[in-house]
C-alpha cells in the first residue's frame, strides 16, 4: 500500500490536472449530458464544490475532536446514496443555477482549500475520527475519498465529451484501499443497492492481476452481501479485468454486461448469474 503522503502527492497532482482541464473546457461542452443519468457537465462540477465544502468542513471539525452529524445530516453509518441521491441530484443542478459563471472559480477556490487542507495534515491528525453519512472516517482517508471524487467524475464528464476516457492510474490504489475497507462513499456497502432475498447466495469472483492485483469473492444473497479478501470454494462466476474496470463495475460506472460484450471483462460461469452483478452495485 502506499504511504499516506505518496497518496496525497497523487491526489494533488490529479486535482490540479483536473483544474486545468476545466479551464480549457469550450462552454458548449459544459451544458453536455455527463455519463450521470441526472447530470450535464456543469452539474457534475456543481456537485464537486459541495463534495469540497463538506468535506473541507467536516475534516476541520474532526481535528477539533467534532465527529457528531452536523445540522441535517443522518447519522454517521445510516446514509446511503439509495436514499439520498435524488436530493442530492437536485441540489447539484440547483447549486449550479446559483453559481451561474461563478461556478468555475468557486470549484478551483473550493478545491484548492479541500487540497491543502487533506495534503497538510500531519500523522496525529490523520487518524482523528471525522464524521461522514457512511461511517466514522480517519481524516487521512478523506485523500482517497476525495481523489475517488475526482477521478470517478472526471471520467463522468470525459467519457461523455471524448471517445475513449479511462480512470486515471494513479488513484487506482486509493480506490482499492477504500472499495476493500469500509470507509464511507467509497466502500462496497455505499455502492451495494439491495434487490429482493435471492432463494440462495451468489458468489462472484474477482481475479484482478494488474496494475493493482485485487483477489477476492464478493458474496450477494439479493438484500445483503459480504466481501472476502480470501477466495475459498466454487464460484458461481469469476471475473477478470484490468483494476481500472473493477473500479468501474464496483461504482456502476460500466454494467457488467457491457464490459463483457466490449471485451474488458473475461467471465467463467453463468454468464445470466454475470450479467446481474451490476444490478447490485450501481455506486452514484
């Protein structure tokens, strides 16, 4: 794994890209449909400056040893995007309409006060506990959070505007670190959206060899699933990619029956029980 401080180096450099990116976005590219169903491009970004701002705020209040839901918020652990995603759909599209050609700067303001507040903290302050909707959060581990924000979004607006689009390579190591723990939005139970009891439990492999090796069984009985980092018995279905399409499976970014049908997904078993797989984990 690497060390905090080669993640933060990372996590800067690619926010920074992305600023610069932006900039040099034509404006009729900014009113395009992004690859989030609800979303133009403008919406997306709209989106990130209120990713910035709670995450800025609920960092600093960690530090003070605050990890209690602010005003409005659930509880830390009892939010999923299930229940909040159309509001937060709204309040994007509705930030944006505020902003108006604002939207540009305050994003690079936001952002750059997001960047030197998580690549600044120290190694006392990475592990003070900070409140989230998904869980109690390490604020170190807000960088990978933040860097799966970033990364999975732009991908959101690049895959919609250029023909070929990837997750940048550099933070596909953050988002192993936070799909294999349980750390808030980036965990597998964020992204896990419960269907009806299955009669009995599927079991999906994942054999993933490079750039960053993932080896482990994701096992779904329909309304609850459980993650094994230790593979044992029979696969109903294994899968094998490259990390970058794990990570767009694991945030339903890509369907699973899409992948295979592309090519990026080699699949052993029933390939009906494969195809199903994204129904479950759809991400936002």
């Amino acid at each position: 794994m690497a060390s905090f401080q080669e993640r933060a180096s990372l996590y800067r450099s690619e926010s920074e890209a992305f600023q610069k990116y932006l900039k040099g976005l034509p404006a009729e590219s900014w009113t395009k449909q992004s690859a989030c169903d609800e979303w133009l491009v403008g919406d997306v970004v709209a989106h990130l400056v209120g990713n910035s701002e709670f995450y800025a705020g609920t960092v600093a209040r960690g530090l003070t040893g605050e990890s209690s839901p602010p005003e409005g918020r659930p509880d830390a652990g009892t939010g999923h995007p299930s229940i909040s995603a159309e509001a937060l759909a709204k309040s994007s599209i509705a930030a944006k309409e505020r902003l108006g050609d604002q939207l540009l700067s305050t994003y690079i303001e936001k952002d750059n006060i997001l960047i030197n507040l998580l690549t600044g903290l120290n190694a006392e302050d990475q592990s003070k506990p900070c409140y989230h909707p998904g869980s109690i959060v390490p604020a170190g581990n807000f960088v990978d959070l933040r860097f799966k924000e970033i990364v999975l979004h732009q991908w959101d607006i690049r895959s919609a505007i250029e023909e070929k689009a990837g997750l940048s390579a550099a933070s596909l190591g953050s988002m192993v670190i936070l799909i294999q723990e349980s750390f808030a939005s980036g965990s597998l139970r964020w992204a896990f959206w419960a269907g009806p009891a299955l009669d009995r439990e599927v079991r999906y492999r994942f054999e993933v060899k490079t750039p960053v090796p993932v080896t482990a069984d994701i096992v779904v009985e329909g309304d609850k699933f459980r993650y094994e980092k230790s593979p044992q018995g029979d696969a109903d279905v294994t899968f094998r990619c490259h990390t970058h399409i794990f990570a767009l499976l694991m945030y339903g970014r890509m369907p699973a029956a899409e992948a295979m049908a592309a090519g990026h997904l080699a699949v052993d078993g029933d390939s009906e029980l494969a195809a199903q797989f994204s129904q479950w984990f759809k991400g936002i």
